[in-house]
C-alpha cells in the first residue's frame, strides 16, 4: 500500500511560531510516508519538553511518558513487539540530562529503536534554563553570569556509548532531514538522528550559520558514502588528514586535486574519523558535518532477548502456569 505524509498526521501543532519543531515534524511525516511503514506498525514514544508534544500529532501508536524516561518505554515496546517500528523524540534537555543514562545504555545494547533529539540547547518549556548542550559561556535564565561548563556533544556520547548509528541535520532542510530519517530507520539497532534546531523565544540564532541553504552551502558539509569530502558553493573545499588530526584544503592550491580528498565511509567499524567528523565546528575553521556520519552493523538487544526467550522455552518441560505447578514435587494436603 501507499501512504502519504497525510496518513500520518493528527491535530494541530502547539508550537510558537518559526519553532523548529514545525520543520522537523512535516520532514518526519514526509520521510514515514516514503518508508511505506504503516502507521499501525509505528509506535512514537517521546518524553517531557517542547519537542515531547510531537506524538500527539502523529496518527500512530503514541505515548508521552515521564521526564527521560522515554528511552525505557522504547526499549520495552520494542522487545515485547519487535514488528513495531519505534521512533523515540526527545529534546536535549529532557534526552541528555536526567534521560542521559537511558540514552547511553539504550545504545549500549544496541537496542532496534530510532532516536531523535532535537537539539535546541536550552530548556524551552520550562522557559529558558540552559541545558546539557547549552555552550560554555551562555547566558540564561539559570546562569544569568554565563555558565561555567563544557557542554555535552551528542556526537561523542554515542560514539562512548558503542553507538552504531549517527546522523545529523538541520531542521530547516527538509531533504537532509528525510534523507537521515530514512537511513535511521533502514539501519537496524539504535540509531542517533541530531536535529539543530532554534527555539525562536530563548534561544533563537543557535544554529545561524547553517541554519539556511546559502550558509549550508560554505559552513556545512555533506557526508556522502563513498564520496569524496568536498564542500563549498562549488565544491572548492575538501577536507584531508593532518597527523592524527583533520584539515581544509583548497582544490588546485598546491597542487591539490579531489584525488588527495578523504573518501567518507560510514561502515568503517574503527569510529576514530567518525569521531573526528562528527566534532568539526565553524568555531575551529571546519565546516559542520550533515547526513549519515556513523552507519555499521551490530546485534541487535531485541532480537538476542527474544531469541534466547525461544531457546529456553525450547528446554523446559512447561510451557505455561498450569504445567509450572503440575511438573515438579506436588504434595497433597489432607
């Protein structure tokens, strides 16, 4: 059967105006329509925070559970029905924070969900608290002087925690978001899809660089499998090893040709370049890097539980209650 984005969509969005959560949610409901996944096999699970509102507008299975938790409601649909395709929404705050230890372990097992996190780098619900990827030196409503921590990078914690899969993309660029929803959804395990998005009252601008196709084009680049790290309005840019490190370069600048470029492969098992890809900042003179950055295959969590369910059932004499009790020592009480 086909479906089209409008087979997926439920009730009328309460967002502010220009909030990013508006871009993502019709690029989602465009990319679920060109997976052909039905809408009663796709389960949205999403926590507390703005961009937590998103299932209620979604015309599958739905939940919005408690604050970080949403990672734990995922992970538990998905191995009691593994046929469901499951799509976690989570914001910085609320995935990052007091959800950080479901999201690492989540991809420690590598369990067969897709993860979203919209990351706004601030707390937008409760009105402008800085969160775990809120910059060193920003200025809130909680840290009126700056704050004075290094922020979480998102890229770094899945690739601590083992992860398999991550991409990112900017919310304004609806082919980037569909491309990597895609991908996420086609990779089995759980796979990290960042979203850079601004939150238009407390933190608007956060992403100005590329958050438009024209800066796209000089401050971005996109991570093609099997070709050549290029960037620029024409390509001009390219990107090669230094040492253990990354560097610009110029085509035609000393001799240089896309021949010296470095080839992206995602399916590389070693994340060292993953990594380092994934890092790149305009603050350090690198472009930011879009599209599918880590992409390799591992066992899955939910298929080795309901496998090994299987297996011991295969062992055991009962099968259910009744032949627990009627098959070990039985005594009677006269």
């Amino acid at each position: 059967m086909t479906y089209t984005a409008q087979d997926y969509k439920k009730g009328q969005p309460r967002w502010c105006p220009g909030c990013g959560d508006h871009f993502f949610l019709a690029s989602l409901h465009k990319a679920m329509a060109e997976l052909s996944i039905p809408p009663y096999e796709t389960a949205v699970i999403s926590g507390i925070g703005c961009s937590s509102r998103l299932p209620y507008y979604m015309n599958t299975y739905a939940m919005q559970t408690v604050h970080g938790r949403a990672a734990a409601i995922a992970t538990g649909a998905k191995v009691t029905n593994p046929d469901l395709t499951i799509w976690q929404v989570s914001g910085d705050g609320d995935g990052l924070a007091i959800g950080g230890n479901h999201f690492i372990h989540a991809l420690r097992r590598n369990v067969d969900i897709n993860i979203i996190l919209l990351n706004n780098r601030i707390y937008g619900l409760t009105k402008g608290q800085y969160s775990p990827t809120s910059p060193r030196g920003f200025v809130s409503k909680s840290s009126p002087y700056g704050t004075v921590e290094d922020p979480f990078r998102p890229a770094e914690l899945t690739f601590g925690a083992r992860g398999k899969f991550f991409a990112r993309a900017v919310a304004t660029d609806s082919a980037g978001v569909v491309e990597i929803m895609k991908a996420g959804c086609q990779h089995k395990g759980t796979s990290v899809c960042e979203i850079l998005q601004h939150c238009v009252i407390f933190n608007d601008g956060a992403y100005d660089p590329v958050y438009t196709s024209p800066g796209r084009k000089t401050n971005a680049i996109y991570l093609k499998q099997g070709q050549p790290m290029l960037f620029g309005e024409r390509n001009e840019y390219g990107l090669m090893q230094e040492g253990f490190g990354l560097k610009v370069v110029k085509l035609g600048e000393n001799g240089i040709t896309e021949q010296d470029i470095l080839v992206h492969d995602a399916h590389t098992e070693d994340a060292t370049l993953h990594m380092k890809l994934a890092l790149m900042d305009n603050d350090s003179g690198f472009p930011v890097a879009l599209g599918v950055i880590r992409d390799v295959a591992g066992p899955t969590y939910d298929q080795a539980v309901n496998e090994q369910i299987e297996e011991v059932k295969g062992k055991k004499r009962y099968h259910n209650f009744t032949e627990l009790l009627e098959t070990n020592d039985i005594w009677e009480v006269k």
